[in-house]
C-alpha cells in the first residue's frame, strides 16, 4: 500500500482507482463552473454550451496526463491535476461580450503560445523566484482559497438557500466525517478521508432533497468533443490583455508546482519542474483554445489534496485524469457528478485549502526567518490581500490593470514580492 505514496510507485488499478477519483471529484465542479458563467454571460446557445462543458472535461484530463508524463519538456512529471482556470474569467467575458467568442479563442491560442514558450526556458526567468517568494505566493493561494471553500460550504456564492440550516447541517456533516476518517483512519481509510466525507455528505444531502438529477433528461449516451466550435479571430488588444493575465496564471501554477513539491514530497521545487509546468499550463491552454474552452491551469484544490493525504502516485492520479476525459465521451457521467451540491464540496475542502497555508509556513521556515524575508513575505501578503479586498482602490488604473490585478490577490502578491526581492539589499548587505 505504501506505493501510493511513491511518485512511481507500482499500484493495481483497482486500488488506484478510488485515489484517482478522490482528486477528480475534489476539482470536477470548479472545472466546468468558469465556462458555465460564461455561457450564460454572453448567451451561448445551449446545445454549444454542452459541447464546451464536454470539451472542458476532456481538456483537464489531457493536460493533467501531460503533467504526469510529460511530452518532451512539456509537462513536470509531479502529481498535479489540471482545470478549467476561474483566472481569466472576467476578462474573458469583456471580451466575448464586446468582441465575440472568436476573438476571445484568438487570444486564448496566441496567450497561450507565449507563456507555453516561456516555460521552455526556465532559466531565463526562475532566479526571479527564489524560496521565499514561491513561500509567500503558496501562503496566498491558500488564502484566497479560503473564501471559495466557505462560499461552497455555504451552499454556493448567489444561492437562493446561501447559509441555511440545510448547508450547514451538510457542510458540517461532510467536514465532521472528513476530519474523523483523516484523525483515527489508518491506511487506505486515512489517504481517502476527502472522499469518503464527499460520499457520506452526499449520501446526507440525497435523503434532504438537495440533489437534483433534473439534468439527466435528454443527454445522449455517446458524444464526441466539438472541435472549433467558434472560428477564431486575432487582434492585437485583446491578446496583449490575455497574455497578461496568462503571466498571472503562470504565477498560480508556479506556486502550485512549489507547494506540491514542499507539502506532498517533502522537497523544493526544482527550475525544470517549474518550467515544465508553465509549458503545459500554456501549450494545453492553446489546444483548449481550439475546443472554445478559456485557458487550464493547475488546481491548488488538489495541491491540498495531495499535501494532505500525500498520495502522490502518478499512475493514481492519472487513472482520475482518464475518467475525466471518459466524462467528456459520456455525458452523463459528467451531468451524475456535477449534482454533487455545493455545501458536500465545501465541507471537503476548506482542511484541503487550509493545509496549502500549512505547506508555505514549512517552505517559509527552510528560507529562514531573517529580516530581509519578513519585509518580503509581511509586505507582499499585507499589500496583496489588503488590496484586493477593497477593489475599488484600483479605480484610478486603466481597465486593464483593473482586470489583472484588483481582484486576484496571487497576481498582486507575486508583483510585490518579486519587486521586494529585486530592490531590497542582501543578506549580507544589511
């Protein structure tokens, strides 16, 4: 059994099966839930949404398996799942409400282009990102994920039932089992604590009458993924607005290849993982692109995952990664997961985003807590999620700093650390 905990180690399906799809359910909803909203923003037809809620499925499970066993230098060969990103969201629904799907698919291929090349040359632009900054970018994408958790234990953010008795009874239940399974579970029963929580919390939510399966109706069993399902077009000012936040989505999975590395292997990230890992991030983004899909990146829900249970076989977590693309063939595997209510997922993962702000404090404590790293780390935290918790203190900047910056606290808190880094004096210098 210890294998699962290896990389490489030699696990039967059979048992990698159920570890595999522990990680697929923890991302499943957060993966199609970008292109939903932006579905229903811009009017897309229904039939064309389903194609693209299908090709989103099928997009993941590919660009995870290329992460597992990458292609060429394409891919970090760790133990990182990959999604759908919420990142580009609001900047993809300017541009699809102002300029067209096509030209946002234009943007999406040439966005990711860039960012696939620069992690082609890691050496380029790694000796920017030194211990302490991918410390303090870890610390913030566990932070900011912490809304996001309560929002689904809540019952999900704009719900009509939003902290009701219902969710809290559910939420808490599925947290309760969760924590219990992971506390005195031993084994197999600890390593899968998230998704024996999710099955009971949804066991619980099925008796109240909080699972639909409404969607079921009508869905073909067999369905192949729809290539360019909009034609794309190139202009300039919207692939610069896109590349930008395509060097955010770099940052995200930057911190996510460090906090895997730190919380679920016990080691620091090497150059060539964090390189490998933007390749993928960016060359999968294009090929999603080509699917009228908004860019993947890697999901830091997964990271806490793997910190957690340190289950980190990559043959394990490719199996969840098949399923996934299975799902996008099948659509009712797709339409049966995603009737998974939103208060069973936020009971599962606010230990999951919790345990991400655990790994920084261990990556922190390797750098050293010297004054030099206080300034970098307190100054950039407190700028970062201050600031991005009063949006409106970006007013002043263009639109396009506004879109990148005024809400994604990672984005803000790598800015200032790496800036930190660069201009404050040495160590020694001090």
């Amino acid at each position: 059994m210890s294998s699962i905990y290896e990389l490489d180690g030699r696990v039967p399906l059979a048992k990698a099966l159920p570890f595999g799809l522990q990680h697929i359910l923890a991302m499943f909803v957060a993966n199609i839930t970008p292109i939903i909203i932006l579905s229903t923003v811009v009017g897309i037809d229904k039939g064309i949404s389903v194609a693209l809620i299908q090709n989103c499925m099928v997009i993941a499970g590919i660009g995870t398996l290329i992460q597992l066993y990458p292609i060429w230098r394409i891919g970090s060969r760790l133990p990182i799942v990959m999604g759908i990103s919420f990142t580009f969201l609001s900047l993809a629904i300017i541009i699809a409400t102002t300029q067209g799907m096509g030209t946002l698919m234009g943007a999406v291929i040439v966005g990711g282009i860039v960012e696939g090349c620069l992690g082609l040359f890691p050496n380029k632009w790694t000796k920017l990102i030194p211990h302490v900054v991918a410390a303090t970018v870890v610390a913030a994408i566990g932070i900011s994920l912490l809304p996001i958790g309560t929002n689904s234990f809540g019952g999900g953010q704009g719900a009509a039932d939003f902290g009701s008795a219902t969710n809290w009874t559910v939420g808490s239940i599925t947290l309760l089992v969760c924590l219990i399974a992971f506390v005195f579970g031993k084994g197999i029963v600890r390593s899968l604590s998230i998704l024996i929580g999710l099955v009971v919390g949804y066991i619980v939510a099925l008796c109240m009458g909080m699972v639909s399966f409404d969607a079921l109706h009508d869905i073909p069993v067999f369905s192949l993924p729809r290539f360019l399902p909009f034609t794309p077009e190139f202009h300039l000012d919207a692939i610069l607005a896109i590349v930008c936040v395509y060097l955010v989505s770099a940052t995200e999975t930057i911190g996510d290849t460090s906090a895997i590395c730190s919380g679920a292997l016990g080691r620091s990230v090497h150059k060539k993982e964090m390189g490998a890992s933007v390749a993928c991030d960016g060359f999968v983004s294009t090929v999603a692109g080509m699917f009228g899909c908004t860019p993947i990146t890697s999901f830091s829900q997964n990271v806490g995952l793997a910190a957690l249970t340190k289950v980190v076989n990559r043959f394990a977590i490719a199996t969840g990664a098949i399923i996934l693309i299975l799902s996008g063939f099948v659509p009712a595997i797709g339409a049966i997961l995603a009737t998974i209510p939103q208060a069973v997922l936020g009971g599962c993962t606010i230990m999951m985003f919790g345990s991400i702000v655990f790994a920084s404090f261990g990556m922190m404590s390797r750098c050293g807590f010297s004054q030099r790293n206080m300034v970098i780390v307190s100054l950039s935290l407190a700028i970062g999620l201050g600031f991005t918790s009063v949006p409106a203190i970006f007013d002043i900047f263009p639109q396009l700093v506004r879109t990148v910056f005024a809400q994604n606290s990672v984005a803000l808190v790598f800015l200032i650390a790496v800036v930190l880094n660069l201009v404050l004096p040495k160590e020694e210098e001090l």
